[in-house]
C-alpha cells in the first residue's frame, strides 16, 4: 500500500508535467502558425485519465515523424545544393559559351548570327534559373507545409497525451499516408525537375556541339577558302614572273636582234665600202690600162698614117677633105659638063669615083682594126684582174699551209707528251686518291639502336631549326613535320627522291639538313643542260692514254662505300636535275631502281684495266658497285629553261611538293644523339611494317574499291603492282612517325596517282569537279585503329588547280 501511495503522487506529477509540456508546445505551434500565416486550432484539452505508456507511444511516434522529416529535409537540402552546383555549372558554361562568341566573333565578323543564337541559349538559361527559382520556392512551401504538417504531428502527440488514442492513431494513419503521398509527390517532382534539367543539359549540350561543328565547319571553309585564295595568289604571282621572265627574254632578244642588226648592217656597209673601193681601184687601173692602149694604139695609127702618106695614101681627114674638094670640082664640072660634056671629063669623073669607093674600104678596115684592139684591151684588163686574184688565193694557202705545220708540229709533240705519261699514270687518278684519304678509310661509329620514328621527325625538325650551317643569312630553316614525314616514308619506299616547287624555298637544302640532323653524309651534284648520255654522268675512259675521267657522281658513289660511310646513309644531291633529260644520262641508275634484290652497278670500261681501284669489280671489264646505302636525291624547277620528267621517272621516285611559306616553329633546345645507323632505319621501317599493316591494306582498298573504276572510265588512269608495293611501304612508316592514314593516302594520290592529269588538254571541268567531291564523300573515317585522319589537302589543291586552268 505504501507503494502504491508513493507511486501515485509520482504518476500526478508527471501528469502536470506532460500538461505543461503539452500548454507550452501549444503556444509554441501558435507562435509558428501566427508567424508563418497559419490559422491553427485550439490544442485540445488534455484528460485526466490519460495513461504514461500511451502518451509515451505517442510521443515516440511523434519522434519518429519528426525525424523522417529532418531527413526528409536533409535530402531536399542536399538536393538544393546538387541543382546549386547544376546551376553553377551552367554559369560556367554559359560563360565558356560567352567567350567562344568572343572568339568567333575575333575571328569572323560574319558570325554575329551565332551570336544571337547564343543570347538565345543565354536567355533560355534564364528562363531555366527563374524555373529553378520556382521550384526552389515551391520547395519552400512544401517545407513551410511540412512544418504545418509537424505541428498537426505535435498537436497530435498532445492529444494522444490527453488520452485520444484511438484519434491519434487514426490521425497518424493519415499522416503517414499524407506522408507517403508527399514524399511521393516530391520524388515524383525531384524526378521531374532532374529530367527537365537532364532534357535542358541536353538541349545545351546538343546546341553546344552545333555551334562547335558549324565553328569547326566555317573554320574548314575559312581555311580552305584562305588556301585557294593563297594557291590563286601564288598562281597569278608564278604568271606574273613567268611574264615578267618572258618580257624580260623578249627585251634581251630584242636587243641582241638590235645589236645584231647593227652588227650586221655596219659589216654590210663596210663590205660595200671595200666592195666600192675595190671597183673604184679596179676601175682605176682599167682606166689606167685603157689609157696605156689607147696610147699605143694612137701610136700604131700614127704609124701607120705615116705609113700609109708615105705609100701615097693620105690621112682620113685629108682624104674627107679631098673627097670634099672633089665633089665641088665635080659639081662644077657637071655644069661644065652640063655646058660643055667631054669624054676627058667622063674619064675624069670616073677616076674620081673609083677614088671614093676606095676610101670606104680603107675607112671599114680601118674601123675594123680599131675593135679589134679594143677586145685585145678588154682581155688584157680581164686577165689582169683574175691574176691579182690568183695571187691573194696563193697567199692565203700559204698561210694555212704554214698554220697546218705548226698545228702537226704541236699534236706531234703533245702526242709524245701522252706516249711518254700513259705509262707512267694509273688509270684510275681519283679513285686511287680517294683510296689514299685515311679519314675515308676509317670507320665512325654509328648508333644500330632502332629510333622511335615520331620522336626522330621531332629530333630532325629542332635540329634542322637549329641548323646555322645551311641557312641563308639570319633565316632559320623550318620544315613542316608532314614533309619530314614524307621523307622518312619515302626512303622506306624508293632509292629516288624527286624535291619540287618554286625556286628558293629549300629544295636542296633540305636533304642536306636531314642528312646532318641524322648523322649522314651527302654529295651535291650540278646537272648541266648539255648532258645527253651517261658518260656525261659517270665519266669515260680515254683508251690511248689509259686514264679514266672520273666525275664528281662517281667519286661519290665510290665515297659512299668507303669506310667511313658505308654504315650510314649517304645522299647523292643531283641539283636542278631536269635541266637535261634524266631518261638519257641517268638511264643506268633507273634500270637499277627497277631490279630490287640484286646489286647495282655502273659499267665504267668494257675490258679489264690495271692497276683499278680498291672498291672496283672486275666483271666484263671494270664495274663500280653503288652501296645500298645510297639515296638518291634531284631537285626541280618548272620554268622555260627545263625539260618535264617522263613516267618511267615519276613512277619509280617519291615526289615530294615543299610549300611556298615555311611554318613558324618555334625552337627548343634537343639532345644530341650519334649518327644513326642504315642498320637502325631498316630495322624501324621493318617495325613500322609490322605493327601498322592495316594502314597499308586500308590505303589501297580505298584507291581500289572507291576511285579505280571512275579514274580508268574518266580519265584512262590506272596503276599496277609497283604503286601498291610502294604504298605498302611508304604508309606504315609514315603512321609510325606521327602521321595517320589519310596523310599518306592524300600524298600518293595527290603526287603518284592524280599526277598524270597535268598536261592534258582533254580534260573537263566537270569530270574534275566530280572527282573532287567523290573523294570528299568516300574519304577513309576515323575508326577504333585510325583514330584521327586528316583531310586530302594536298589532292583537293591539285584539283582546284586543274579546274581553274580548264575554266
């Protein structure tokens, strides 16, 4: 009984407790609801008969609930802050957004349509932040009904502590299912809200990578356009030079033709002049002549008359005068006759007659002895010139006669210099000398290491930028990775190399920069225009001294096995190689192109020669071996004063166009390294080969498969097994060095394949125009083993170019 005394003041007391609990949490949801707006009813009156464990369960139920809200709110909070971090991401990327309008905007004045698009995008992003701000405060009044919610919660525990149970239960019942639809709804609207940001992302993202590819697009269009405009401007700029060239050997043609002219009319007006000082001096002495005979023959006629006076006969004039007389006295005797006729008189006239008709004939004999003489004159002038004539003629024989002698006099000895030095001289001078070079004989030490052929074409570019021994003043050497690529590629694929473009932009200094950047030693050689046979190349024995005239080209090739070169590469330089035909001199090296497997040799004599030279081979006379580590390099200018390439040299070179402008690299300072090795190239190639041969297979399934038959309908351009060893070669090298499927197919197609095209007058625009976008659409794609593939540059400025010249 004491017990149970003690127990119930205990139980009263917790009773007024739990009432003044309830009264103070009372006032405390009407200060809530009054702050938050939130009408709220009077908090039931808490019986008296309400029992300790219920109100505890109800206020365990009430902990419960309150904390499932504080989760509830700790995930709506923690997905507040995610949407803040969403929200903040899409401030940065609409700032990343806003200065990539800038720089299209630097880039292009012709972009400010993308820049509405992205104040667009901008003002949809606004538009999301406002629906943020909405949710965020729909989010807000779920909390505040949240917290209204809680209040019930609270006035529910309350009425559970005045001993409404079965009411509180109820009431409980509904505020879970309240609960559970609520927290519904709000994943149901988390869900929403995620979705249309993921749908918002995504649009921005979709908008983004548009703006990116027609960024990317315009920028393509914006270099290929600014690449025709500079292959245009470096047409017209060839045009202009051809011109000015061609102007320029015009006014030289002019002038010499001038000069020519004059030259030509002084020697004629001098020739006259001595052709009029000739006839005057000839017609001087027949004057002279003439005088002299007509001298003698007044002479002989004066004799004559004398003559013929003192015979009786008198002069001609005295005979006239005679006859004159005679015929006054006949006319007077015919009037005496007439008065008085006789036959005295008849007698007299007759003699008188007989007189006249004698005169004639003396006079006719006379004149006849008169022509006479002048045709024994004229003959005399005439024998006289042709005399004076005869006589300049044995002058100048006399002269040649004496020069002839003094010519023999001289072969004669030069001939017994020769007799005297053939057999003390060796036939082989050069060769001999080159055998004596101690430094030629003497092996170097190369580096047989593999080298990794990217970071090579990284070493050769730095070294070559670096490189003061071949520049021109203070302009540094630069070259594109893509053509050190290319170089590399080519010296897998072919012995011959064949450097093209403009002049002065590094076509031979290029292989002489490569050959020191790697260790290798090289030889240039001056093609002249009169070569015409392969003596002219590789020298020629003289048979009656038993000397060889060896040239630069052969002391190179017998260099390159020396010694001290024979372990590594060594470039034979043939510059300015089409200024002769290389079909007619080089003839002999491009027939040993083509037999790959066995050695390559120049026949110097046809029979055997001693003492010869070391590194010489004695086979059907006297034979130089070229090494094979010998490449081959000739270099090329297209201008009036060049001959073009045949195929048979095309086909087996790699040709290799170096562009107008050098890139701006900028220069770092690169290790050292030993020479490389032939040994250590070989064995890279032979690596490339191996790890890249899918590259090999893509390229020529492509020129089969996608450009075969419209080249041989279109154009009758088709290729053989020699292409596509070459291309099986040439395109893993240049893969391993750094480059990628469509470099490689871009530079066989563009310089081997589409080459032929040049120089036909056939050719239509539209077939070219055709062609060019068939090779835009079937261009190889990156995929997983070709992830980057660059565009066909290098063939699609070939086409352009061919395209405007038949426009």
């Amino acid at each position: 009984m004491a017990t149970r005394n003690n127990r119930g003041p205990q139980k009263s007391n917790q009773t007024e407790n739990l009432r003044r609990d309830i009264k103070r949490a009372g006032r405390d949801a009407a200060k809530s609801a009054e702050r938050e707006g939130v009408v709220a009813g009077p908090p039931p009156e808490v019986p008296d008969d309400v029992t300790l464990s219920a109100a505890q369960e109800a206020w365990l139920e009430a902990k419960t609930q309150a904390e499932l809200y504080r989760k509830a709110r700790a995930n709506l909070d923690g997905e507040l802050d995610a949407l803040e971090e969403e929200r903040q991401a899409l401030d940065g990327e609409r700032h990343r957004v806003a200065e990539a309008d800038a720089q299209a905007k630097a880039a292009a004045h012709d972009l400010a349509t993308e820049r509405a698009a992205l104040d667009e995008a901008l003002t949809r992003h606004s538009e999301a932040e406002r629906d943020l701000a909405a949710w965020r405060e729909r989010l807000d009044r779920r909390e505040k009904a949240l917290n209204d919610q809680a209040s019930e919660v609270e006035q529910g525990r309350l009425d559970a502590e005045a001993g409404f149970l079965e009411q509180e239960r109820e009431h409980l019942r509904r505020l879970r299912e309240q609960r559970s639809h609520m927290l519904g709804e709000l994943e149901a609207q988390r869900k929403q809200l995620y979705a249309d940001l993921d749908g918002h992302m995504e649009e921005l993202d979709e908008q983004r990578r548009r703006r990116i590819a027609e960024f990317d697009q315009m920028r393509t269009d914006f270099e290929a356009e600014l690449a025709e405009r500079r292959a245009e401007e470096e047409a017209r700029v060839k045009e202009l030079k051809n011109l000015e060239r061609q102007v320029r050997a015009a006014a030289e043609n002019l002038e010499e033709d001038r000069e020519y002219e004059r030259e030509k009319a002084e020697l004629a007006v001098a020739g006259a002049l001595k052709r009029l000082e000739l006839d005057r001096d000839r017609v001087q002495q027949e004057y002279a002549v003439v005088l002299q005979r007509a001298r003698e023959l007044e002479q002989q006629l004066n004799k004559r008359d004398e003559s013929l006076r003192s015979s009786g006969y008198s002069a001609p004039e005295a005979l006239h005068q005679r006859v004159t007389h005679l015929t006054a006295e006949n006319e007077q005797l015919k009037q005496q006759i007439a008065t008085m006729p006789g036959t005295a008189d008849r007698e007299l006239f007759e003699q008188t007659l007989r007189d006249h008709e004698q005169c004639k004939t003396i006079q006719a004999r006379l004149e006849f002895a008169n022509a006479k003489l002048r045709r024994e004159n004229n003959s005399y002038v005439t024998a006289n010139a042709e005399l004076e004539e005869l006589r300049e003629h044995r002058d100048v024989l006399q002269h040649s006669v004496k020069v002839h002698q003094q010519l023999l006099s001289d072969k004669r000895a030069e001939l017994d210099d020769l007799v005297s030095s053939a057999h003390a001289t060796r036939p082989f001078p050069g060769l001999d000398e080159l055998d004596d070079n101690a430094e030629l004989q003497q092996e170097l030490r190369v580096d047989d290491t593999p080298p990794d052929l990217a970071k090579l074409v990284e070493h050769i570019q730095q070294r070559i930028l670096a490189d003061r021994t071949h520049r021109r003043g203070n302009t540094k050497l630069a070259y594109r990775d893509r053509d050190i690529r290319c170089l590399l590629g080519g010296l897998a694929m072919s012995r011959l190399h064949l450097l093209q473009g403009i002049s002065g932009i590094g076509k031979t200094t290029f292989p002489k920069a490569f050959a020191a950047s790697i260790g290798a030693a090289y030889a240039v050689i001056e093609v002249q225009a009169g070569w015409r046979d392969r003596q002219d190349l590789v020298g020629h024995l003289n048979a009656f001294e038993r000397r060889y005239y060896e040239t630069t080209f052969t002391k190179a090739i017998y260099q390159a096995g020396c010694a001290a070169h024979k372990n590594r590469p060594f470039f034979v330089i043939l510059d300015e190689m089409n200024l002769a035909h290389p079909e007619q001199y080089f003839a002999d090296i491009l027939s040993g192109l083509e037999n790959v497997g066995s050695p390559m040799r120049l026949q110097l004599t046809t029979h055997a020669i001693q003492p010869k030279a070391e590194l010489l081979v004695v086979d059907k006379g006297i034979q130089l071996e070229v090494p094979n580590n010998i490449w081959f390099f000739g270099t090329s200018n297209q201008d009036e004063t060049t001959v073009q390439f045949a195929d048979k040299t095309y086909d087996r070179a790699n040709v290799i166009e170096l562009p107008t402008t050098p890139p701006d690299l900028t220069e770092h300072k690169v290790e050292s390294r030993q020479p490389v090795s032939r040994k250590a190239l070989i064995q890279s190639f032979s690596k490339a080969w191996k790890d890249h041969r899918h590259t090999q297979e893509a390229v020529v399934r492509f020129l089969r498969t996608e450009l075969a038959e419209r080249l041989a309908d279109d154009f009758e351009i088709g290729w053989g097994p020699r292409l596509e060893q070459q291309i099986c070669d040439f395109a893993p090298v240049v893969v391993a060095a750094g480059g990628n499927i469509g470099e490689a197919t871009d530079h066989i197609l563009a310089t081997r394949v589409l080459r032929r095209l040049q120089g036909r007058y056939s050719l239509r625009s539209d077939k070219l125009q055709d062609l060019r976008e068939l090779i835009e659409a079937r261009w190889p794609q990156p995929d997983k083993e070709n992830p980057v593939v660059t565009p066909p540059d290098a063939t699609k400025a070939l086409l352009a170019r061919l395209i405007e010249e038949k426009s």
